[in-house]
C-alpha cells in the first residue's frame, strides 16, 4: 500500500484571511492526504520543529503578507540535515515576492485563482519524483 502524503498547513500571520487555507486543507485531505493543521500565528521555528516532529512531506505556508517567515523557514530548511520537505506558499503573493522566493527554495507558489486539483495533482507530482529519486540513489 502507498504511504498517505503528510502535509503541515500554517497560516503564520493572524490577519482575518482564514478561507484560503481551510479550503486547501480540505481539498488535500479530500485528496486522501494527511493534513496535519498547524493553525495560525506560527513562527519560522515553530513552523520547521513542528514539520520535523511530525516528519511531513510537504510545508504548506498560506501567505498575505510578511512574507520574512518565508524566507526564515527556507533558511532553516537549508540547514537541515538529510530530506527536506517540499515548501510551498500560497495567497496573495505579490508578483515580484514570487522570483526571490523560489530563488530562496520555496518549490511552489500559488496565487488567488490555482485551481485545487492543480495544487494536488503538483504535490503528488512532485512526492512521487522524490520517492523516485531516493529508490534510484
Ligand atoms: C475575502 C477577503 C478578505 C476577508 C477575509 C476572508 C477570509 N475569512 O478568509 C476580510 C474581509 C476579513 C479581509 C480583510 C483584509 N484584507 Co482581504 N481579501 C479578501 C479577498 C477579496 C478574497 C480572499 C479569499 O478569501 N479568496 C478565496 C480563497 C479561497 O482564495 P485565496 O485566499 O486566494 O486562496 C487561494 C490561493 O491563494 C491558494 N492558497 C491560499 N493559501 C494556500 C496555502 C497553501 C499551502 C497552498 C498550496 C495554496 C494556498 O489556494 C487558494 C485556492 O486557489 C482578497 C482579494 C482576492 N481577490 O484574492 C483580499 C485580499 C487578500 N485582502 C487584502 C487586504 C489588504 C486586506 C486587509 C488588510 C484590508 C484592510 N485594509 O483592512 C484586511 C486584513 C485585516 C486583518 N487584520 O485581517 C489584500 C492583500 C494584499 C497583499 N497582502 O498583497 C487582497 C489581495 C486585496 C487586494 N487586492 O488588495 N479580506
């Protein structure tokens, strides 16, 4: 049987834009994914032990702006030994935030309007060339 896909989902800011990531929760455990809901206000530390412990695939960040966690997680990320999960960001992600952001190590962005089969279909896209990668080396 194929091992579920552990996601963390964090909104790190507590300003009132909730929807986006409750609808991404529910659709990547309706995707059969195990959401593991780190819940709000969380910082970069909090954020990257909380992935560690709970050992998930994928850090799924919902972003409206303070966008410095970001770049805080993908610097602790960097420093941690052995696989690191996938990072992603989603919400209102100014355009010229996305560059620097992927160039920092966040593997995907998705803006107002990503359709969630698309997120889906990219994170299991992504889950499955890593397993791929690690049977190979
Ligand atoms: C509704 C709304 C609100 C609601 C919040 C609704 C809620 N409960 O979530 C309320 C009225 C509370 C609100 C408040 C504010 N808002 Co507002 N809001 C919006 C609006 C119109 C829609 C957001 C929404 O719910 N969309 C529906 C959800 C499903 O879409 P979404 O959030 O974009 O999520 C999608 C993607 O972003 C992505 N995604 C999101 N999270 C994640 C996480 C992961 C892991 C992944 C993979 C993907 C992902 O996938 C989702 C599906 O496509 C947007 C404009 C817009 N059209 O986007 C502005 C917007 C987000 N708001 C904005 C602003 C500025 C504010 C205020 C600061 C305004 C003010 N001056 O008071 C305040 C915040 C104050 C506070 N303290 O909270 C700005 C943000 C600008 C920025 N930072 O770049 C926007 C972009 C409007 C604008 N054009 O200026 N807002």
């Amino acid at each position: 049987m194929e091992t579920r896909i552990r996601v963390l989902t964090v909104r790190p800011s507590l300003d009132g834009h909730w929807r986006g990531l409750a609808v991404v929760s529910t659709a990547l455990r309706d995707a059969g994914m195990e959401v593991i809901y780190g819940g709000v206000a969380l910082n970069a530390d909090e954020i990257t032990s909380a992935a560690i412990q709970e050992d998930v695939d994928v850090i799924g960040l919902s972003m409206y702006g303070r966008f410095g966690i970001a770049y805080k997680v993908c610097e602790m990320l960097r420093d941690l030994p052995g696989r690191r999960p996938l990072l992603l960001v989603g919400g209102a992600v100014p355009p010229d935030e996305i560059q620097p952001l992927k160039d920092s190590g966040v593997d995907g962005i998705f803006v107002a309007g990503s359709s969630l089969d698309s997120i889906v279909a990219y994170i299991r896209a992504k889950c499955r060339e890593r397993a791929d990668d690690a049977e190979a080396s």
